[in-house]
C-alpha cells in the first residue's frame, strides 16, 4: 500500500465571478492495485483490507466490515438498523442493489405520530434489516464462509479498540446530552472507562460518572455485543430474526412500549432490487432505487445538469451553482411528490428520462432563483442527524461495492438490547408523520410516504457507482440525512464533469437545496472569501443559511482510467481511513 498524506490549501480561481474554493485538510489517501476499503473507522477498514488479503471479494469485505462498523462506530454502524448496498460486479454482469432498509411494525398505524412526539425511544424502532441484508450479499455473491466474516467484529468487540478524538467528542456529547438521562442501559454500555455502570445509577446524577469522558486513546470493549456477534456467526442469520436474539429484541420492545414483535423480526425480508440506471456525458451511473428517493434524485439532478456546459463555467462560478440549486430544487420536490416504498406507491417512470430533465432545465430562470412553494401549487403548506455511514471497496477483480447503512437518528433511538449490546435504529421517523401536512420547516405530508404496516419508510441513502466501458470508475455516497443525494451529487460532478482529482473532488465544498425549507446551504457561507459568490446568489432570489456547516461524509474510491489504479480518499470532514495493497 502506498500512502500519501496531503493537504489542500485554497485555491483561487480566476474566472468572472469565482470566488476562492475552500478546501478541507485531506488526511487520508491510499493507493493500490489489488483492493481497496474506505471507511468512516480504522478498524473498519482494516478488517475490510484482511478480508481481501486472505481471498475475500469486495462482497465479503464489505459484510465484514457493515459488522465492524457496528462495534466501531457505534453512532451509525449497526446491526439493529438498515441500508443499500450496491454492487457492480464488472465484466458484463448487471449490477444489482441489496435493500435492506427497515420495514414499520405491524402494528403500526397511518397516524400514530403527531409532529411533537419525541423521535427517541422504543416507539419509533423500525424492524431492523441489516443482518438479513448482509446475509443476503453474501449468500448471492460471497467467496468466504459466513463465520469468517463475523468474526473479526466479534474478536473486536471483545478485545476492544481505541477510539479516535471524533468518536470520543460523539460519545460525551449524547452520553451529557438531555435525552441521555432517559436510557440507563445506553449510558451503561457506553460508560466511560473507570466508571461501570456508575453512569446508569441515580438517573445520571453520580457525580464520577458524570465528570468521567472519553478521550482518544481510551478503549471501547462491549463484551455482550461479542455474544450477540458468536452467535451470529456460530447460528447465521435466523439467529437474529427467529432465534435468541429475535428474543431479547421483541422483549426489550415489550419493556418500553415499542411495536416491534418477534413475528415481525421473522417476516422481515432483504430485497435484490434492479438498480436505478442514468447516464451523465457518456458514463454510466447507478444508485438505489426505492425505498431509496438517492437514485432517482441524483439521475433526474444529473439529467438537469447535462442540458448546461457547467465545465465551461467553473465549479464555483455563480451561474454553476445557481443552476445546481436548482435542480436541487425540483429533484427534491418530486422526491416529496412521488417517492415511497413501492410494494405500497406508483413511482412514474418519466421522473428517470432525459426527456422530462429536458423540460424541468427549459424553465430555469437563468437569473433568478424559483419560488419551492411556486412550483407545487398542489400541495398545500401548512404554517408553522448524523446516524448513517457509507463506505466504499473493490477487489482486485474490479467487484465493487458501495455501502450506505443507519440508525437514523446519532446512536439511533438511544435504545440498546438489554443482553445483547447493541442499538436500535429510529427508523420510523423518515415517514411522513402527519399525513397531509406539509409546512416551511421540512415536514413533508405528501401520501406517498405515510406510514403503514409492513411499509419501507423512505430513504435519502445514495451509495453510487460510476461505470464506464464495464468498468467502475467511481464509488461513492455519505451520511447526513436529506443532504446524501446533493453530497453524492457534488463529488460525482466533481469527478465527472469538472474533472477533479478524486482528492479535491471530495475535499471541495458542498451545496444542498432540499425544496422545503426554501433555504440553501453552503459549506462555506461563515467564510469571507465566499462573500461575492453569495451576494450574487441574493441578488438572484436564494436565501443562504450563514452558518456554514459540515455536509456529508463521501469516502470514495477512484479507479484511474489510464492505470488502473485504486484511490481510496477518506473524507477529511470526519475521521476516515483509506486502505489498499
């Protein structure tokens, strides 16, 4: 494996009206031939890089590394909640997307939330598809038996790891935060070293518990996950769903008031789903289908795009990025217009053609921002989390995978499985909760999206691949929430049409639009150097959110066309680690 260690400073660009591109610190790139894992964890990876050393595919990597993720990076890995995974096999096969994403209880109901609810806790635990949805990659394209995948998470769990300073800060944050108090068996498992189960005693108050933090360094050992992973890999799958620990779930749902019953656990089925294909300037580029809205959006944003010579603009030129909001725009109103499980809701397939992207550019103001409440007359507008992780890989063979998976919420519903160690997703709040009501903030009522029994609640989960000639050229996608699909769309334009490095394609700042609040958010809007491009965007009607926060978190390989060779770019917004050999 070959490293490089790189830092990106600013660079200006000199177009008219460009404004000095922020770039984030690089940390990580790896470079290599015969494979290549990037992961939001070090251990993580270097698990996925041993699976591929001892003949594993990129399959067998990424199962083994969804599962270290789970003992790892405990804010999103898991097994208690649900995802995408998208393979590309190469070589003239067709590539296919494994859904797995959480599914509502039976007993759920269209109007059992009202929009104050609290989105923690057992009642809003979707049943959990992770186990099934690896198992399922596995026994279609896996090389390596089962256990050996498992158990590496296991011997990890039980040994222990420690913890880097993005992981420390997460874990004082909602351990201190006011939701914490509520879950004893949380602040239990995740306790600080020296303090026991100090910190589930007396609500929180015990004084040493409370003073007690993680910093980096510590070791994080979860001995009852190492039982729950055993017996995952002594007794597969069923273990999960119909077994022992279907058990412990459905009795800790009992415990707290949740829906989620072992007769659920054993109806719950993964999907190979058919994913969705869009082409962009001759490349081929494929992402989830629904219950993900990730696909679609992308290829109806990208379809947008390629009606305007945006290479000749310039990535930061006001024009590029006024008509990328733009897209964003109408993208993520027919997301809330149309998109929903659909076992449950019609998508229309004209949302996918190049036809229909054709028309949505032609009424794009060139000059001036379009009202969202504008563009859906139908709808009416009432007054009025970073819990998922992607990670990408490719074996030797050109096999790629990419991997998008969540709790929903940071550490999910906060809820862990008395006895068996691990979290549970808060899934059901990426339903529409009040059906019909659709206001400024975001809350989105539109039918295709309300809850149901045995329904996939809709997803923003992007995992990406770009195809040329047969081949995977790139493989992306990231966190956060309703930003994925625009984080996943800046790095496949980056690549793609500005032709950047796949280091500055990901270290270069984001945009997101999402409709609804009719808002725009930059990376870079704290930062003066971005103060022409964002007075010319006001002076063309957008309302820019100031804060300039983080968005995503895109690790991502690259396949250089020439070579061949692997670059794995861990996104330096969080901690990462690239690996390859």
């Amino acid at each position: 494996m070959i490293r490089t260690l790189l830092t990106l400073g600013f660079v200006v660009l000199m177009a008219s009206g460009a404004a000095a591109q922020q770039a984030f610190e690089v940390r990580d790139v790896a470079r290599g031939r015969n494979g290549m894992v990037v992961t939001v964890s070090r251990p993580a990876t270097e698990v996925g890089v041993e699976v591929l050393k001892k003949g594993g595919n990129a399959v067998d990597a990424a199962v083994a590394v969804a599962l270290a993720m789970a003992v790892a990076y405990p804010p999103a890995g898991n097994i208690g909640g649900g995802g995408f995974m998208m393979v590309y096999p190469g070589g003239g096969a067709e590539p296919v997307c494994i859904e797995y994403r959480e599914t509502a209880p039976a007993a759920a109901t269209r109007e059992m939330f009202d929009l104050k609810e609290s989105k923690l806790g057992h009642k809003v635990v979707g049943v959990p598809g992770t186990v099934r949805g690896l198992a399922l990659a596995h026994q279609r394209f896996g090389k390596l038996p089962w256990k050996e995948l498992v158990l590496p998470a296991a011997r990890l769990a039980e040994e222990g790891f420690g913890i880097d300073a993005p992981l420390a800060a997460s874990l004082n944050k909602h351990l201190s935060d006011e939701p914490a108090a509520r879950f004893a068996e949380f602040r239990r498992v995740f306790a600080p070293p020296g303090t026991g189960d100090a910190a589930a005693m007396n609500g929180g108050r015990n004084e040493k518990a409370s003073a007690a933090k993680w910093k980096a360094g510590d070791r994080l050992v979860q001995p009852e996950l190492a039982a729950t992973l055993r017996l995952l890999a002594d007794e597969g799958p069923d273990a999960f769903y119909t077994g022992k620990i279907a058990d412990q779930i459905a009795a800790e749902m009992r415990s707290g008031g949740g829906l989620v019953t072992k007769a659920d656990l054993a109806a719950y089925h993964a999907n190979v789903r058919q994913p969705i294909h869009g082409t962009f300037r001759g490349y081929d580029v494929y992402g989830p289908p629904p219950p993900s809205s990730g696909g679609i959006a992308l290829v109806e944003m990208l379809n947008i795009l390629e009606n305007f010579d945006l290479k000749k603009r310039g990535p930061d030129s006001p024009e590029t990025v006024h008509l990328m909001i733009e897209a964003m725009r109408r993208a993520y109103l027919d997301r809330a217009r149309h998109l929903g499980d659909p076992d449950f809701t019609r998508i229309p397939p004209h949302l996918l053609t190049k036809e229909y992207a054709k028309r949505l550019a032609s009424h794009i103001d060139p000059s001036r921002a379009a009202k969202s409440e504008g563009l859906a007359p139908e709808i009416a507008i009432a007054d009025e989390g970073q819990s998922t992780t992607h990670f990408s890989v490719i074996d030797k063979e050109g096999l790629a995978v990419a991997n998008t998976y969540t709790l929903e919420h940071s550490y999910g519903s906060r809820v862990v499985v008395r006895g068996a160690g691990f979290l549970l997703n808060n899934e059901m709040g990426d339903f529409n909760w009040k059906p019909g009501h659709t206001d400024r903030s975001g809350n989105i009522g539109t039918e295709a999206n309300v809850v149901a029994p045995g329904k996939r609640m809709l997803s923003s989960q992007t995992p990406t691949i770009v195809a040329k000639g047969g081949r995977a050229l790139l493989v992306t996608g990231s966190p956060g929430g309703r930003t994925i699909i625009n984080t996943t769309l800046a790095v496949v334009l980056n690549v793609l049409e500005f032709e950047m490095p796949p280091e500055k394609a990901v270290a270069a700042p984001r945009w997101h639009h999402q409709w609804l609040p009719d808002v725009v958010k930059f990376e870079g809007a704290a930062r003066k150097e971005f103060a022409p491009l964002l007075d010319d965007l006001r002076r063309r009607g957008h309302t820019i959110d100031a804060k300039g926060e983080k968005q995503g978190d895109a690790h991502t390989i690259y396949v250089d066309p020439q070579t061949g060779e692997y670059v794995g770019v861990a996104d330096p917004r969080i901690s990462g680690r690239a690996g390859g050999f």
